[in-house]
C-alpha cells in the first residue's frame, strides 16, 4: 500500500504529460497538496532534466513527487536519466513503454518506489516479475498512450493477483471518479487532463482553449501518430494531416533526440475533458477534486438514503 507517510490531501498523482508537464506544474501540485510528475522526456538534453529536478527538489520541501522515464529500447538517454534519477531521489519513479527492471535497482538504492506504467493484466505481470513495487494501471479513457480495458474491470484483475500499490487511471478527471476508484481499490489515482489547462501547465494557450471546449465525443485513439494507441483532440489530430487509419510509424521514444515536431501540434488528452472549462489555477482544481471526493464520499455512506443528492 501507499505510505500514510506521504501526508497527501487527496490521493492524486497529476500524471506526466507530454510538453505540458514541468517544474511549475510539479511544484504547485506538490504543494496543493497531491504528487506532482514530469516526464523526463520534456526536456531536451540532460542538464535540463538536472536543472527541473535541481528547482523541483530546491521548493517542495520534502513532499512527494515522481519522475516518469521511457524505458523503451530506443531511449538513448535513459542511462543519463537514470543517473540524475540517483542524484535527485525522487519517491516515487513512473516507467513507462518498457520493463522497469532498468530503474530498479538505482531506485531501490536510495528507498525510492517504481510504478510500472500498464495496460493490460499481461504487462502488470511482467512487470510485477521485474521488480516493480507498484503499478500505474492506464485504463481506456486515458490521455496520452491508453489503454483498452475498463477502469473498474482492470483494478479488479490486477487486484487479484497483487496487493501492493495501484494507481489508477484513464477518463478520471473529478473527484466523485477519484472517489470511486479508491473504493474499487486503487491506492492512488493517475490524472492528466484534468492539469492540462491549469496555469502552470506548459500547454500552449490554444491546447488549453481546445481542452476546455471540447466534449468526450472530440477524443479519438490512433497509433497513426507515435506507433502506439494514444487519446488525441480530434481537431487538433484532423489538423495536421493525420487519419485514424492511416499508416503506422515506427516506435521512437528517444529523449536524446528532439522529436517534439512530430506531435509538438497534435494535442492529447483523456475522456475526462468534461470537467475542463477553462483555465484554472492548480490549487483550484485541487480544491475542486477535493470538494467532488467529499460530497460522492457522503453519497456512498448515506446509501440507500433516498435523499442523498439533497
């Protein structure tokens, strides 16, 4: 299980995200009272991961928050990131498209936690036998690389055959969906979008204007894009040429590289886009999420009280 010792407000990570995650975003959910993330794909070159975790690590005094590392083959980078993954010691280290078994052991060294980023129950076994302590589950709904399983049904597999930590994620971008996926038994909850538009996301003004306007029937799942299955902005996605069956490029997931004008233009995000509206700042939403995971907290104890909406 998760540690009360994280002293967490509510029992969120806001995912990391792909060009909309950096220190700002980490720093002001760390102290809203959730973990923070980034990918360490973000940045171009490793002194940059060194400055983001260096200003990260300099002003969250002591709170939780996580690096996310691509562990896929093509990664050139990883063993550099690995490294200021040892000299910063995050709590918690996400992997993602790939074995966790390389971030393990620097990990371990310095008592850290790795949550294997996966999809199917398949992944979370291969996972589990390459050491990881935990699992980010990605359900369908997800921004980003997603999933294809229920989000009720794949915490219940997973839960069958692992008891340790589980986050969960894919289309939860509230506080009664935080609410419902602890009660299902996850440990934590695994949220993007819902950070997409906040102020201190790197999101370019008009992804956050998109976000805001757009309903769950504008997201489309195509591997047109990165070789692998993705939740995108369909306006965003039509815009730049691409088709839901089009052809389907190699994997490259190659920090060491600047890849970001492949899809710097083509906008992810999860079915949880119902509850963006428009720009808010990071303890706002917090605060929101947190006023949805008392009042639906309420709702479950009052049942079957037929007044519980009043």
């Amino acid at each position: 299980m998760i540690p009360s010792s994280l002293n967490l407000r509510l029992p969120v990570i806001a995912a990391p995200m792909f060009l909309v995650s950096g220190p700002a975003l980490v720093i002001a959910t760390c102290r809203a009272g959730i973990i923070g993330s980034f990918p360490t794909t973000n940045c171009r070159t490793a002194p940059e991961v060194d400055a983001w975790m260096s200003e990260i690590v300099g002003v969250i005094d002591g709170k939780p928050w996580a690096a996310n590392l691509i562990t896929h083959s093509t990664n050139a980078r990883l063993t550099d990131d690995l490294a200021l993954v040892a000299k910063h010691k995050p709590p918690l280290v996400i992997t993602a498209l790939g074995s966790p078994a390389p971030a393990i052991e620097i990990v371990h060294q310095y008592g850290g936690t790795v949550l294997a980023d996966v999809t199917d129950t398949s992944l979370a076994r291969k996972a589990l036998a390459a050491g990881a302590d935990g699992l980010a589950c990605v359900s369908n709904g997800a921004g980003g690389h997603t999933g294809k399983l229920s989000s009720l049904a794949f915490i219940a597999a997973v839960r069958s055959l692992f008891g340790g930590p589980i986050a969960l994620g894919g289309g939860i971008s509230d506080g009664a969906g935080v609410a419902a996926a602890i009660t299902a038994g996850a440990d934590l909850v695994y949220m993007g979008t819902r950070f997409i538009s906040a102020s201190e996301s790197l999101a370019d003004p008009s992804y956050k204007a998109m976000v805001a306007a757009a309903t769950i029937e504008d997201i489309i799942v195509s591997d047109a894009v990165t070789g692998t299955p993705a939740s995108w902005l369909r306006d965003s996605f039509d815009a730049a040429g691409y088709t839901v069956d089009g052809g389907v490029p190699d994997r490259i997931y190659d920090s060491a590289t600047d890849v970001r004008a492949r899809w710097r233009d083509i906008w992810s995000a999860g079915q949880g886009v119902h509850a963006t509206t428009g720009e808010q700042t990071t303890a706002q939403i917090v605060d929101d999420l947190e006023r949805g995971f008392t009042a639906a907290r309420r709702r479950l104890l009052a049942w079957p009280d037929r007044n519980i909406y009043e």
